[in-house]
C-alpha cells in the first residue's frame, strides 16, 4: 500500500495539474475562456501543453464591442484573442459594451394634442424605444421613478404621440435597439401641443411693477396722493400680487413663449429657441443670433437694405414662416420693458441684444415712415431729425400667430396740416365703436377712450371748449375723480395705452380725426401724460406728443401737460 501511495505522488510531481500519466511526457494545462452578455468564444475551453499557444475567436452580438479582456496573457487581433506561451492553466475573462450609437436628430412637430417625433436612423439598429415624460431629463433606466415617465418599444421614424395635453410640455427621448442591445438615449427634445393659438388680447403692460412718489422710484404701490399710476393696476399689479395666470412666462406682465425653428411651442427651460411669441398680443417675433449672420444681433441696416432683410428672412422660412415683416412702432413699444434698464426688454426670451456700441442705445427700425424704438431708453425718434435715413441701424421682424386672411377696408380722417399717404392707418375707424355720449372704444386693445381731451366736450362732431393742462400730480388726482359718461372708472392712460392711438398716417397731429375730432386750431393738440414713471430717471414720467408725429418721451412730472383719459371695459355702454 506505501508503495502505490508513493507512485502515484511520484506521477503528479511529473505530469503537473492536467497532464498525462507519462513520466516523460510534457505537461498539460487548461485554458478557459467565458463571456458576459453581448457576444460568444469559441472554443470555451482548449487543453495547452507547456509553451503552446492557442486562439480564440470572439462572436459579437449586434450593438456590442468587446470592452476589456483579462486573464492569461495575449494579444487582440480584430476579433481573435491569441494567448502567449502556456506556463500554467489560466481563465480568459472576455467583457463586453453597448456600442450601438445613439440616435441623432430627434425632433419633435406639434398638433392639436399630439407630437410627431422623428429621428435619423442608425444603420444596426432593428427598432427604437421612446420614452416620454412631462419632466425633464428622461433617464431611460429610471424613466418610471416619478409615476410620470412612459415607454413606447419597438417604434419607428416617425413615430405620433396621440391624445396628450394640450399647453404641457412633453420631453422626449430615444433609444436604438439591436438584439440584446439598446444604445444610450438621444439629446432630449421637449416641446408643447397646442390647439389653435388664440392670444389673450388687448396691449402688454408696460412692465412696470413698482411706483414712485415726487422723490423716489421703485416703491410699494399705492402711493398715499398718487393713487391711479401706472404700477396701480394692470398685468404688471397682478403679477406682482400673485393674481396673475400666464400662458407662458415673463417678467412683470409680459407672457412669451419660445418657439423652436419650425414654429414649435417650447417648455420655458429651453436653452435654444429662435423666436418668441408674445401670447397677449399674439405677435410672434424674431429672436437675433449670434453667428455673424444677416440675423445676428449686431448686424445693422440702412433703411434701403430693409427689404432685403425681410426677403432673407422669409426665404428661410423661420420658425416655419415666409410671412415676415416690419413691426409697426406701436408693436415694437408693446415689448418695451419699461420697469428696468437698458436692455429694456425681456433678457430672458430676448437674450441676445446688441452690444451698444451705435450713437444711439439699442436703435430698431420700424415700418412707420422712419421712426425708431430705443431698447436703450425706451423712446421713439425720428431718423430725419438726427443722422438721415441713411443710418444703419438695428431691425427685429414680427409676424402674426396665424395667416392674416383678407386685407379688410380700412379708413381714417387727417384734419391737420399733413397726411401722410399712402401710409396704412395704424388706428382705423373700423377699430373703433364710436357712442353717442362722446366715449370710443378701441376693440384692438379693449379701452374706453374719452373723444376730447379733458376740459372739452364734444359737440356736434367737434371737439369744443378749453382744454386743460395739469402737472403729473394733479392729473392723476383729476382722473380719480372724474365722472364721465355715466363712468366714475377713468384713469390716466400708461405709456403703452396712450401710444396705442397714435395714427402713423397723419401728422399735425397723429390722430384719427375721425375718432378723436379736434379743435380748428390744431397745434392745441400737443403733449399728453401718461400715467407711466421713468425708471432710472426720479421725477420724470412718460408722455406723447401728438403734434411732433407721436414723439414718445419724457417730462418732468412737474410740467403743464394736456391729459386724455381711459377705462377698462370692451362693453358699449
């Protein structure tokens, strides 16, 4: 029995683990190979003697790349792994990694409570998984985690989300899928379903949040005496005390949203956008770039080179629109933001303003005869009063939220010195119903207007009696207790308001004779106030004259102006 013992321990100090039971014969060794998810070896397992060498070849399964390969020593020729000289049994440990790319260019259309989703497809793939949430940031290995996140599998560009929400947004994202693979989730795309856009209607608030006394801006409003300003009431008041419900967003009153390049509504935390939607006026506007481009922020016009701006624009087709134009002055000032400085504007939706480096701080044409907005200091000019209509200066284009139908008849009356023709009536008589107690109601922004200026009366079609002027002060007090027309209601029009009825085709005074007859002395017709401070500017508030074009400036509040006054109500009385 020792002896066999013996033997048999004198055989495997000869042969090694695996080897033969000759005392002569070279030893042995087992090699293995194995794998995780995504491919094959082949073989698994190969028997070496000492020195030898041996291959291995790697099957990959679609959407999958080799990652790492660990264990006895060798060298990775494309899918061969071939091991160097055996001196001992060893395990070959073979890993694998998703390398199915991602899907690129997802994109997202939305219609009446649906999105249409498309993306470029990847050449491995044999389906695509879509994952949709109504919060940001989809994670497609959590996307269930908060109870919202929905999957889709086994779709194809293009794919229709059908009955969501309209006015929510929705984030998106894809997956390509191979096999056993599934390739990381595209660049998320979040957009908004929307109905037939219907604005909110009347003018934007002038953004002016805060009130001032004969000393002092930026105070809690109301203003013991000074009761009626612009900060008292509006949007802007009832976004400040929380009342307010917005569509979008904004500051102050204003309420935009952002569209993406072929017209989509986008969630408000979208980085990239290219035009803005005011959804009060309804207005759709350009957003500048910065490029270098004929629409990047800096680039200037003469007014010559206008038109061919417009016909750039429009030929690609931006935001999904060929319908560009001009903005009308009265536009261009219902995106003044007029509680803060320059930019005055909504840095948020309007990012990318000018460096101010022009004579005149942030300078934009307009489709009226000349006449300039400065997001500098919110007034308007002329460009024949300073440098000429041969200055470059600044454009921003606008559209309607939906395609204007049939141009309808419009009319006017200029009684002054000039008219200016054939330039299109900015306020026409169609938008106005005119009552029999000497009050007007402007449909477009939804004011009850006062025809004559305060201390007049209208008779038999003509404005008569002496008119009044007053300084700030005094007129906010006059307003507040005035009755009128069976209406105790009356107030200082804003900046905004009083700009409104400007008439672009008359001059002389800019008014709509029509609607607000004058005395036969026109030049009567002269500065009016407006119940909107200046910020940055103590003691100054806003104002229109209406015999230099409808020049929008400032005064002191101590000055004698004229004053015409205003209600809220769309209702004939």
């Amino acid at each position: 029995m020792k002896q066999l013992v013996l033997c048999l321990f004198s055989l495997l100090l000869l042969t090694g683990c695996g080897g033969s039971s000759s005392s002569d014969s070279v030893p042995t060794f087992i090699v293995s190979a194995k794998t995780g998810q995504g491919g094959t070896v082949s073989p698994s397992q190969k028997t070496l003697e000492e020195g030898g060498t041996a291959s291995f070849t790697i099957t990959l399964e679609p959407g999958f790349g080799i990652y790492e390969i660990s264990g006895c020593d060798g060298e990775l020729s494309d899918n061969t792994f071939t091991v160097a000289a055996i001196t001992e049994a060893c395990d070959i440990d073979i890993a694998f990694e998703v390398t199915l790319p991602a899907p690129q260019g997802l994109t997202a259309m939305a219609d009446d409570a649906t999105l249409v989703l498309t993306w470029e497809s990847v050449s491995e793939a044999s389906s695509y998984n879509l994952f949709f949430d109504t919060v940001p940031h989809i994670n497609p290995a959590t996307y269930a985690a908060n109870g919202t996140g929905q999957l889709v599998l086994d779709v194809t560009s293009p794919h229709t989300l059908p009955d969501l929400t309209n006015g929510t947004a929705y984030y998106a994202v894809v997956t390509a899928v191979a096999g056993n693979a599934e390739s990381a989730a595209s660049e998320e795309v979040g957009v908004i379903p929307e109905g037939l856009f219907t604005p909110i209607g009347g003018l934007n608030d002038t953004g002016i949040d805060w009130c001032p006394d004969m000393h002092s801006n930026h105070l809690d409003c109301p203003v013991t005496g000074l009761e009626g300003q612009d900060g008292d009431q509006g949007r802007d008041a009832q976004a400040r005390e929380g009342t307010l419900t917005k569509r979008g967003s904004g500051a102050a009153g204003f309420d935009f949203t952002k569209l993406d390049a072929v017209g989509n509504a986008l969630p408000d935390t979208a980085t990239e956008w290219r035009c803005v939607r005011d959804n009060v006026t309804g207005l759709i506007w350009e957003e500048k770039t910065t490029d270098g481009g004929p629409q990047d922020r800096n680039a200037v016009y003469r007014h010559s080179e206008l038109a061919a701006y417009v016909n750039t624009v429009n030929n690609g087709a931006l935001c999904g629109a060929d319908d560009w134009r001009l903005p009308r002055r009265y536009e261009l000032l219902n995106i003044v933001h007029n509680g803060r400085n320059s930019p005055m504007i909504d840095v948020d939706f309007f990012q990318n303003m000018p460096d101010d480096t022009l004579p005149r701080p942030h300078p934009f044409w307009t489709a009226d005869e000349n006449w300039l907005v400065s997001f500098g200091n919110g007034t308007t000019q002329r460009t024949e009063n300073t440098m000429g209509s041969d200055e470059r200066l600044r454009v921003r284009l606008v559209r309607d939220s939906q395609a204007p139908g049939q141009a309808p008849t419009v009319s006017g009356s200029c009684s002054g010195q000039s008219s200016i023709q054939p330039q299109p009536f900015s306020t026409p008589s169609e938008d106005f119903i005119v009552h029999n107690n000497g009050t007007v109601t402007h449909t477009v922004s939804g004011l009850m207007w006062m025809r004559c200026q305060h201390g007049q009366a209208l008779d038999d079609g003509t404005c008569t009696g002496h008119e009044s002027r007053h300084t700030w002060e005094d007129a906010l007090a006059v307003a507040k207790s005035h009755n009128f027309a069976g209406y105790s209601d009356w107030r200082l029009p804003n900046k905004n308001e009083l700009a409104s009825i400007i008439e672009e085709a008359c001059r002389f005074p800019n008014l709509n004779h029509e609607i607000f007859p004058l005395l036969t002395d026109s030049s009567q017709v002269n500065s009016f106030w407006s119940s909107s401070p200046v910020t940055g500017k103590v003691g100054q508030r806003w104002h229109v004259d209406f015999n230099v074009g409808g020049e929008v400036t400032h005064f002191s509040s101590t000055s004698d102006l004229y004053i015409r006054l205003v209600r809220d109500t769309t209702q004939e009385p």
